[in-house]
C-alpha cells in the first residue's frame, strides 16, 4: 500500500503532467522517485513526521480540551535530513538534483507542527540567533548559529530540502535550496508548480549595535 506522502506526490506530479516512476528498491538504499521535466531529472526521497510525544498534549486530565504543543526549531527536518543522507546521495553521485520531501502526517490539518519555514531553515543552516553585550545590552543582527546541517563539507548531496503540504484539498511542494549542493538545481528549467521561496543566509553574526 502506498503511504500518504507516496499518495499526494503522485496526484500532485499527475495534476501538473510531470512524468515519474518508482525507483527499484535494492540492496542498497535507494530514492523514492525519479522524476522528469522535459529534459530535467530530479529525485526525490519522501519522508514522513509521525510520532512526537510532545505534540497534542493534555497538561491536565481536567481539561481534555486544552492542548499544547512543544518542539525544539529544526528538529523534525534535522533528523529527516540525517536519515535520508545514503537515499539522497545515490542520485547525487550520478549527477542528478536530488531532493529531499517531508511530509507531516503528525499534523495532517494545518501542517504546520515541525515543518514550518523556520523550521526548514534552522535545520539546513542553523538556528536563528542574535548576540548581546551582556554589558551595554546592546544587540547584534540576527544571524544562523549552531545546528546547521548543510555546509560546505557536509551533506553537500542534498540539492534541496523541501516540504511536500496538503493543506485544505491543495497540494503544494516547497523547495529550499542547498546554496552549498554539489548537483544544483537548474531553477530556471524547473516547472512553476515548484515553490521556492528566497533564502537569506547570514552565518556570521554582525557588528553589535550600541545604540539598540
């Protein structure tokens, strides 16, 4: 059978007429699809988020209808993207983008719990942070800080990470790009059904401004 993820993929490659075929499973892993735009190929490994205990929680059994929701930014996609590294770098060893999709099942509704934008970019390229002079309280800029996944000796297969989302009926694929992959993305080639948002990455945290 196939999973969720598998399921709104394939309706969303139909829907916009973009050829595909299952990648043969063998004794090495493998990605899930290889995908065609005219002349351009992709691959793509899907993977899902489905367990968190820290998502839908009843703090106090008097009020079941009170719910809470804890997470640490970039971690769901963090572990995705340690995961995925041997599927994805099988495509990338052979010269073709290769992409990594998530899709939240753990949040089927809004879609949001772990996948969020932020999300995305805290993982791939650290953690949103900003600096302060514990003396005058002045602040930096902020800048990505630790955890960052991709760098330019680390998981350089990954072409794109990105979130596969079906929100309300529609399904949309988001791709944010890899700006240190060693097979990129020919972003002009690739079909408009694709959203792929800017990404601004500042890894170095800027001059404290005193007077802030």
């Amino acid at each position: 059978m196939k999973t969720k993820s598998e399921e709104f993929f394939e309706n969303f490659l139909s829907a916009n007429k973009l050829p595909f075929e299952k990648i043969k499973v063998e004794n090495t892993p493998r990605p899930d699809y290889l995908v065609s735009a005219g002349r351009l190929q992709l691959v793509f490994e899907l993977k899902e988020l489905a367990e968190d205990a820290n998502f839908d929680l009843v703090k106090d059994p008097a009020f079941p209808h009170i719910r809470s929701h804890s997470r640490t930014m970039g971690d769901h996609v963090r572990s995705r993207i340690e995961r995925s590294r041997k599927q994805i770098q099988f495509g990338a060893d052979r010269g073709i983008p290769s992409v990594l999709l998530i899709y939240n099942s753990l949040d089927p509704v809004l879609q949001m719990f772990g996948t969020e934008p932020m999300d995305f970019t805290a993982a791939m390229y650290g953690e949103p942070t900003i600096l302060l002079d514990r003396q005058t309280k002045a602040a930096s800029d902020m800048f990505n800080g630790k955890n960052q996944l991709l760098q330019q000796k680390k998981n350089t297969s990954f072409s794109a990470v990105g979130h596969l989302c079906d929100r309300g009926g529609r399904t949309t694929v988001t791709l944010f790009d890899n700006i240190f992959a060693k097979v990129k993305i020919p972003y002009d080639r690739l079909p408009s059904c694709f959203e792929v948002p800017r990404i601004e990455v500042s890894t170095e945290p800027l001059t404290i401004d005193a007077s802030r």
